[in-house]
C-alpha cells in the first residue's frame, strides 16, 4: 500500500519515518555500546520499528495504556520515551525510567506515559493488560490497552487465559503478535501448526487480522480499526503483524548458527525502513537529500543523548534494599 | 460485639473494605452470583455492590492473578479467589514474577496493591488436591507477603488490613477453621496488624508456635495443661517475612520451643522459623528446636485411616508439649 | 441420527445401551452411598453416558491411552472398568485400581487397560495426553490417545499449550471437550466468548468438530473421523461434545441455588439416556419388556458388586510412607 | 581421565545414556537443532541422536513438564530442559500436582522417571529473571528429588544417575559455573548418588556446607585458611530431600557450622538444614547455626554496582568462616 493511503498528512509521515529512523539508529548505538563494553546486554527490533511506529500511531499515547515486550522501542518512544531514557535503561543507570536500573536494557516501561514496566518472563504481559483493561471498562474511562508480544511467546499458556478473558468481557485491549519468523533459533514451523497466528481470533470471538508490518499503510489502518473497536466498546482484537528480526536474537546470540547465509542475506533486502525510505520519495514526500538531512540530524540528537545519558549517576549499592515493601523507599 | 465464625467475619472484612473503597473489586471461580465462592465466602456481595465489582472469573489461576496484578496498577485493591490452595499453583509465574516484583523494579512507580486469597488445610477428606498447605512456596519471595489468621477476630482485622495494604499479599485461610471456630468480635472498623506474631498467652515454661488450625490444638492443650505447664502461646500470622523479634523473644522467655504445622516437616515454613531461633537465640535454648509436622509424604490421602494417619491430631500436640516441658 | 446410522449392529449397540444405562445406575448408588455416609463425595456423569459410550466405542481400549477426567465413568468403562472396580474408589479402597484409595472418588484411572491416573486439579491431563502421544509416534506404535476435560477447564493455559504442541507434531490425540453448560456455578457465557469451542481448532492446525452428545450415532462417527485422522498419522482433534450435568457439579454442590427450577426441568426432559432408549425401541433394536430386563438384570450386577467392594479391605495406616520414591514399596 | 568443564560433563553424560538408552529423549526451548541449548548443554545432540529424540518445544514451560512426564508415564526416560531456572515457575503446577505426585497417588502404578534441568544462579547480569536460584520452591515436596552438582565430577555423574532414576528428578545446574570451573574427569561411565551430600574435606574446627557458586567460594577460602582452621566442607548435592544423617555427622564433628547460599537469606533451602541441625544436634553446637546468604530483596538487580552488591563473595565467605572459628 502506498503512505498515502494512510490518510494521514505528509508532515505526520514524516514524523513517522523521523521515529523510525531513530530507533533504528537509537539500536545501532545501542550494539555499539554492547561491542565496547558500556552495556553488557542489546535485544533489538530492527526489522519491526515501521510496523511498530504505524501501531503506535493508531492509538493515543498519554491517554492510552501500554504494555511492551523487549523488542519495542520504536513503539515505546511513538508513546513518550525518547533516546535519552533508553539509553540510561542500556546504561543501568538510576534516572532510567523504565526500572531506575533494576532491570536488563529494554525493559521498557514508563510511568509518565502509561507505559507498564515489562519483566523478562513473556507473556506475563498479557494478563496484565486484562486487568488495565478491565480497569479502564470498570472506572469508564476511554483509554484502551494495546499489549505486544513474540510469536514464539503466544505459545505460552497465558496467552490463551488472557484472550480468552478478553473475550468474555470485551475488554478494550488490543493484542499484537509480532512475527518475526523466530523464538530465539526455533522456527514458525516449530512453534506452531498453523499458518496464521491471527486465526486464533475467532476461537476467543475477538477481532482477528493478519497484516505485513512492512507496510506501514496497512499497518496503521489496521491497528485504527482495532482502536476503533476497542473504543466503541466492541472488545479486544488479535493482530498478528509479520516483521524481520535483522539482528541476532540478542547480543548473546548469533544468528548465523540457524539461519542461512541467504536467508539473511535476503531478508536484509526487504529492510523495512529501506522500504519506507524508497516509498517517501516515490511518492513525494521526501526527496533523497532531505532523507540525508534527517539522518543527520539524527545522528547528532542520538549522540548528544549518548552524552547526556553516559553523564547520569549509578544507582548506588544503598539501593539494594529500597523499595521491596510500601514505605520502604 | 457479635458472633461470628471465621468465614463470616472474612466475609464482613470484604463487605466493609468494598464500602469504603469503591475500587475495591473481587473475583474468581464461582465468586460471584448467588453461589458467592464454593465455601461461601462471598456470599451475597454480588448482589449487594454488582456485578461489575463481584464476578466469576473464567477457570485459570494464571489469568486470575494477572487480572488482579493489572488492576492493581491501576490502583484497584483487587481481591482474587483461588478455589483452593492447591489451585493456586498454575498462577505461580504470576504472581512471582509479576505482582511480587513489580514495585521492587520499577523503584515504586508501578505497584500491586491486591489481595490474594486461598483456602488451604487439610481434614476435610478432599484427598491430594483440596488439602494442601501451599503456603511454603511463596516464603522467601522478597516483595510479597503471606499471611493467615488463626482467630475469628484476626480473620476480620488482617483481612482489612491486607485489602488497605499498597504490597500483594497472599491470604491463607485454613478452610476447616471456617465453620468450627466462632467468637464474639467487635462491630467497629478495627484493623490487626499483617506483619507481627501475636502473643496469645504468656507463659514461661515452654514456647508453642502454630497457626491455623494446629494454633487451636495448641490453644486447647494449653487448657488441658493449664494447671501444670505455663505455655507462652504464638500465633504466627505472617508467615513471610517472618516477625523475627516476636519469635526470639518468645524463645529466648522459655527456653524450650515447640513448632506446630500439619504440613510436611521438610521445607515447611517452620523450618524457616527455627532457622531464626538457631542463629539468634540458641544459647537461650535448653532443649532443641522441636517441629511437630505432617510427615514427609506427598499429600493428603484421601481414605479415612489414611488421612487421620497423615494428619497432626490434638494428642499428638499435648504430647509434645508435655515432652517439652519434661525435657 | 438413527441408531443404526452408526453402522453398528444390533448387538453391539445393545451393548452399548448396557455401557450407558450401567454406568446411570453406578452413578446413581454412588449417590446412595454418600448420602449415607458411605463415601463422602461423588462427582458424576448423568446426561453425558450416551456421548461417552459413542466416543469411546470409536477407539481400541486396551491398545489406545485414554486420559479421562472426573465425569468419564461411562466412559471409563468401556475401556474396562467395571462397577467394582469404580466403587472401591469410592469406598476408599486397597484395591482401588484408580488409586488404592489414595485419591478422591472419580479419579480414574487403570494401569491393566491403558487408563491415565487423573489428578483433581484440571486440564493437567492434556499436556500429559501429548506426552503419551509422542511416545507412540516416536515407539512407532499404532496406538492412539483419547484425554476429555469440561468446557470450563479449557480456560486454562495447559489447554492452549497441549493443543498447540500437537499442532506442532500432528500427535495421534483425540481432546475432546465435554461441554455441559456450567463450571461449577458458572454458565459458558462467563467462561468464553465464543459460541463453539471447536472453533479454536483451526488456530491449532487440528481437526475440529462439534457435535450433540446425545446423539449417540452422531457422536460415534464423529470419533471415528477423528480416531481415522489420529491412526493414519494426520494429527489430533479438538471435539467439542455437548451434554448435560443432570445433578448438582458434586455431592458439595446444589445446582438449584444457581440454575432456575425451569431449565432444571427442561434438561431433564431431554435426558440422553431416554432418548437412546426410545430410540432403541423406535429402531426397534429393544422391546421395551427387554429394556426392563436389562434394568433388571444391571441393578443385581451392581448390588453384588457393591457387595464385594464393600467386603474388600481399607487401606492401613502403615501404606502412608509408600511409593514415595522409587524402591519404597 | 580428560579435561572437561562442567558444562562438557553435562554434555557427556546426556550423550553417555543416550546411547544407553533408546528411550532418553531431551527437548526444550533451543535445545535442537544446531544451537544445542542457548548455553550449548545439549550441543551436537540433535544431529548426532536425531530430531525424534532431540528437538525443540514450542516457548511454554507448563507443556515442556507435562510432555515428560507424559512420556515418562510410557518409560520413557525424558529430559526436560527449562531455559534458565526462573522460567520454571509457569510449570509449577505440572510438576507438582503430577510429576511429584504421579507415583504415591497411583501407590507406584505410574510414575514419571524424568529429569527436568533449570541453570540457575547470579552473576552473569543478567538481571532479575535470569539469575534467580528457585531451587527453594521445590523444597518440601515429597515424591520429588531436587538436586544439584557443584563439581565437574558431579555433573557428569549426578546427571547420569538422575537420568536413570525412576523418580522425577529437578536437575540445577549453576550456569556460572558451565564454563568457569573444569577438571580431569574418568572417561569411564561411573554415576554418583543425587540422594547423598558430600564431604569434600574433612576438618575439625568449622563445618561449612553450601552448593553451587558458593562451593567454590568456600573451596577457595579453604585453600587460603588451610594454615589456620581446619574445615569440614560439604558439598550438599540433594537440596530435597536432604541428607539429613551426613547433616548431622559433619554438624557434631565440629560444634561450628556455616551454611552459605546466594539465594535470600528467609526461606532458603539453608533453612532446612538449620532446622535439621537445631533439632538433631543442638547440644553439640559451639555456636549458633550461621547462615551467610543473599540479601532479603526480590532479585538480583542489573546495575552493576547493586548486582555486587547482591551477591556473596569471596572476600565475605573467608570472613565467616574466620569470625565462625574464633567464636
Ligand atoms: C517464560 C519464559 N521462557 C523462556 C524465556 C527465554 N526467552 C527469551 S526470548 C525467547 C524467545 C521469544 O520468541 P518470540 O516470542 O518469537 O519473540 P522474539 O524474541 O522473536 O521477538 C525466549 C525463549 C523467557 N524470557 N520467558
Ligand atoms: C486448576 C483447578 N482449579 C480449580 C479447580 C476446582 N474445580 C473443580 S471442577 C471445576 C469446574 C470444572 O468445570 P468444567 O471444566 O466445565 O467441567 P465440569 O465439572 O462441568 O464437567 C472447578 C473450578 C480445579 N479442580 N482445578
Ligand atoms: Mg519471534
Ligand atoms: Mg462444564
């Protein structure tokens, strides 16, 4: 689908694409970190941010809840967080609103933007995402719930307990598969029977759609219709929306152990922000040299985070024992 | 001051804290309706504050926690209903890795101020699967606590006091103790402390520590023994994290200690309990730490001479105290 | 569907009605037997005999597993149980073949016929159904594996895991739902969101079928579709079985406090048992004189089983400390 | 005899008993293919044993426990790995309501011979959720054994016999430890109890137990003490259910004794054994019953400076050992 089909403005595409670009190079900073030694941990979305950037987009940050996986960051900054918060987080420094340092990097989590703090252990997000929903249905309020996961992580059991929750009560919660083809080094094939993972809808009632998170019109117009229905109190949906993983799984991982050396070869050609690149100036909304004025750009905001960031305290060893019990800070 | 039984003064706990708090909610299996829980605990709150703060839940203990962890962030003091004890196994995960850790890692911007309640206990010939003490489980978790009263009073006081709590806490409540034991309480809007021991009677020759319904084998030994043995009586309340200075002063008073517990000996939360005796008070010590426990057995049978067998009987308490005291 | 419509013939469905008309008498002493106070609980499956002596008539006892959870006395004993066997559970024997009277009544199980014991707490069964599964595919065995659980159970995670998983391998099981309206207290609208629960087997890449318990020919070809698939190396079943709960959910229970006299009244009129015996006689397979015979014939076998279950010995104190770890016996 | 490193051993005995036994199988989340495990335990296995006996689950623990115990019902020896020992908690359920209870519930009609193997243990930052030691939740569950290796000869040989016993077996391996610790092994195919602690070293003033990453430590302290106080230590291998008699022997010995563990301090396997002692041994006792352990806080945080400040070290081991002799 062409950008435009999107219906949003050029000036709102790129916005768009300047959230994409910036996770991607956000990560890219990231790895660096990792490979000199600053971070000792990197678990990145490259391949995901325009799916993720297109959710995001569908729903309204501040008012809306959020409740993230790992691989989330172009999302997580679309709802608030800029590169100064995700780099504190990759730091585990104290000021790192995610976990004040607590927790491994991108973990990502946010208060000041309704974004609930995520824990290693998948899937635990989605029950969770029950209960905001349920709140926000029980207290009247307008605000939904959008929840992301892998789609290695729907084979856990509560993904099944929470949809299936969702269902009965037509909870405003809006659930996101991202499929990036693998768990860790273990395969779709491996991970389940069926051919779409958005085919598990109709067994919980729920709205169901199956998308290409490389393209960001369909994306964005899919999520609205989730949006749309979770407002207008018609329930949860279930998106399942296929993207790459470009990286290893993590930085403790290499991914040429699995996968084969044309395969990654040819998913690298289908880069998602390649892709948006090469539809911005087809379609008119950019030129190229303009992409290289963003990408500058970009490049300096990233660095001076990087500084800013590397300048924030540690949190100190007297932290240990805060913050376990209520008054215990 | 009126009488109540153990599950109705639980029952009225909820009813008062759903009064005071609007976002006080509560759910689970059969919760909600006109059937208010399989034991009743919930009875006729549904009816009295809807349908929409008291529910059914669908059957899964994971969901259930999660539920109520969400709600909590939201700032809801939610109470979930796990059937039984032993059901609250599948929501394990949850409640570990969510509820229990959610203030601790985000440094208190996120919170699950949410109650978790669970019938546990045996006796009732509910064979393996309805007679569990599961609360060892969750002892050592840092971030939560777990707590049961042992006394009609406290099942009212400790429970309010759980629901006002801003941490997770997981409630035991022995399920035999829910019909058999009966007292007058007070009407007021009283709270009991969910973090300290009680002391509930003083004596200088023997210790006995206990809760649940071996805390009420304990108290009618110490009737039946009143006039030859004067026994220092605790109820231990919270379970984890344990209310250490209550449990070496108490030692440290008699010298002789006695824990009670009708789970299995090994791994019970009295071993934790001893383990705090024999690093602070054992000088103070003039016989060893006893543990009178269930047998390490995998649970509860569910034929009769096979359960009796399992269970810690009355005469088995008194006994022991007596060999306490003549040690 | 007719009777006949199975392709069974007259004698083996006579047989059949004995399985289904035995197992409604069984049930109906072990209600006498606690009510006296010979046992103290009963857990039972009036209104779903006739689905499970069509389900499983569909498989090869003996040589198929069979994981059945508490309601599948019927079913049970097709696979080889017989009366006594069942109420030296209940009594809480020795020679229990379930658990030596270590477990509650109805929890069935039998090493001599292939009979997977059954814990009270739900849905456990499946992920174990999958297990024994795999070892048939892998032993090259022909064997196949049934396991049942309520439409209430299938709200928990081992559900979804079990079914995926066999998804993933085509595992030679048959899951099949017993949908009898009610968990405990609470009617299937509270426990999903769906109409059929059977449409959850496309998003799992199996077989999937619904169909009316009470329909003793329907429901026989239905498994023997899903016994076909599972023999010839096709994958599993999801088979949603509807029936009723005649009596209250166990002897802890009384339905009347939450289902209206009305709907009582209703769901007895249309007791399966009923409509296969007038079926039988409609076909003209049973005269009713013989139906009275059978009656007859069935209430003598039980009372002298419950004679001799009775007769047997209890447990002794001693057995407490046995079969905890291997070579204590 | 070769040089192997504990995670080699590991290796080694998988690949031993599954050529000794057609009916091993081991599965699990990475654990085929090519990648062999995401710390590379099972590497090699897939292609030399083939997918059927080797393979990868989809990402749910519940399932992964319920397929062995599953195919242990049908005598299959199975080996079940969990990805890192935190994310054995969503299988909670399955292993204690069937694989722990399969035998007795059934008075040994079935059983579940399985191994299920969890890498646990900090140090490696990797946070709250991969460092934990859950070891303690098991504790307490009779019909299930919970042990651990803490040496390269162990792991190879514990795994072996864990492999081969009839009873569900809760395998942890220190993941620290995996590539750290390594030693010449016996190539020959020799097994070593999993129901039997210990004694590494005998000595006369102070008895030291501990598992794991703290074995080493107190190894370490040992070897640098060894001119000064003269130390029994004790590897205690079976975390459930102890071995109580090696317990108290070692405890009598000295009069002195230093439990050390990583995990929180309050409901920590250690407190078993303290119990153990402050019952069996108390009038032998020179001091009271130390128990060196991690801090009462939910889970070893990120930052490097709170990780170390979580763990135990070297330096504090040495010193409890040193304050303990001179008591
Ligand atoms: C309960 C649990 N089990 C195992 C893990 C280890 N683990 C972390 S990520 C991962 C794979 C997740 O795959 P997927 O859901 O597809 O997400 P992706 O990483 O591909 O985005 C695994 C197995 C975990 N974090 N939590
Ligand atoms: C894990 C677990 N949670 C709760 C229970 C208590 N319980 C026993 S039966 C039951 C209802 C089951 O309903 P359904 O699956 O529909 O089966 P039915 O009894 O209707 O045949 C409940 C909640 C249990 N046995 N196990
Ligand atoms: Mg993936
Ligand atoms: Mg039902």
């Amino acid at each position: 689908m062409k950008l435009k089909e999107s219906r949003l403005s050029n000036e709102e595409l790129i916005d768009a694409y300047k959230m994409v670009k910036e996770a991607r190079m956000l990560d890219e900073r990231l790895w660096q970190l990792n490979r000199i030694g600053k971070s000792t941990f990197n678990i990145s979305g490259q391949g995901a941010e325009v799916g993720q950037v297109a959710m995001a987009l569908a729903f309204e940050p501040k008012k809306d809840y959020f409740l993230p996986y790992y691989r989330d960051m172009a999302a997580v900054m679309v709802w608030g967080m800029n590169s100064k918060d995700i780099l504190m987080g990759s730091l585990g420094k104290e000021d790192d609103p995610s976990s004040h340092g607590r927790q491994m990097p991108n973990h990502y989590g946010d208060k000041r933007y309704n974004i609930v703090s995520f824990s290693s252990t998948v899937t635990t997000q989605l029950p969770l995402a029950t209960g905001v929903g349920l709140a926000m249905q029980v207290d009247k309020k307008d605000s939904i719930v959008l929840t992301a996961t892998g789609e290695g992580s729907t084979a856990q059991g509560d993904f099944h307990e929470a949809l299936n929750f969702a269902g009965v009560k037509k909870l405003p919660v809006v659930f996101v598969v991202e499929n990036n083809g693998y768990a860790i080094s273990t395969p779709n094939n491996e991970e389940f029977g069926v051919k779409k993972l958005s085919d598990r809808a109709p067994g919980y009632g729920i709205f169901g759609k199956h998308i290409d998170g490389h393209d960001f019109a369909e994306t964005y117009l899919a999520f609205k219709e989730a949006v749309q229905h979770a407002r207008n109190g018609e329930g949860a949906s279930l998106i399942e929306m296929v993207v790459d993983r470009l990286t290893a799984h993590s930085s403790d991982d290499d991914q040429r152990v699995y996968r084969s050396e044309k395969e990654i070869a040819e998913m690298k050609k289908h880069d998602c922000v390649d892709i948006m690149e090469k539809q911005l100036v087809d379609e008119k909304i950019l030129k190229e040299s303009e992409l290289e004025d963003i990408k500058n750009e970009l490049a300096n905001k990233i660095n001076q985070a990087t500084e800013d960031a590397e300048a924030m305290p540690n949190p100190t060893s007297d932290q240990l024992m805060t913050h376990i019990y209520e008054g215990g800070e | 001051m009126s009488e109540k039984t153990y599950l109705e003064a639980l029952n009225l706990a909820i009813d008062e804290e759903m009064q005071r708090d609007p976002g006080v909610m509560i759910f689970g299996e059969d919760v909600g309706g006109v059937k208010g829980g399989v034991f009743g605990v919930t009875k006729g709150l549904a009816e009295k504050f809807g349908d929409e703060r008291v529910f059914n839940t669908p059957l899964g203990e994971s969901e259930i926690a999660g539920l109520a962890t969400g709600l909590g962030l939201m700032g809801h003091h939610a109470i979930a209903e796990f059937q039984f004890a032993d059901y609250i196994l599948p929501a394990i995960n949850q409640i570990l890795s969510e509820a229990t850790k959610m203030r601790y890692r985000t440094a208190g911007d996120w919170t699950a101020p949410i109650v978790m309640r669970a019938p546990y206990g045996g006796g009732v010939r509910g064979g393996f699967y309805h007679s569990q003490s599961t609360e060892k489980i969750f002892a050592g978790q840092p971030g939560l606590r777990v707590v049961t009263p042992s006394t009609v009073y406290d099942a009212k006081g400790m429970l309010k006091t759980a629901i006002r709590s801003e941490d997770p806490v997981l409630f035991y409540e022995h399920k035999k103790l829910y019909r058999s034991i009966k007292a007058d309480i007070s009407d007021a809007d009283y709270t009991v402390p969910i973090d300290k021991a009680n002391i509930l009677q003083s004596g200088d020759d023997v210790t006995v520590i206990a809760y649940g319904m071996m805390l009420q084998y304990v108290l009618k030994a110490t009737e039946e023994l009143k006039d030859d043995i004067s026994i220092e009586v605790v109820d231990l309340r919270s379970l984890y994290p344990l209310d250490k200075a209550t449990i070496i002063e108490a030692t440290k008073k008699t010298g002789k200690v006695l824990l009670v517990t009708e789970d299995p000996k090994e791994g019970s939360i009295m071993n934790n309990v001893s383990a705090v005796i024999a690093e602070n008070a054992l000088f103070d010590l003039d016989a060893p730490v006893q543990i009178l426990a269930g047998p390490d057995s995998p649970s509860m049978p569910y034929a009769k001479d096979l359960e009796d067998a399992f269970l810690v009987n009355p005469e088995q308490v008194k006994a022991a105290i007596k060999d306490l005291a003549e040690f």
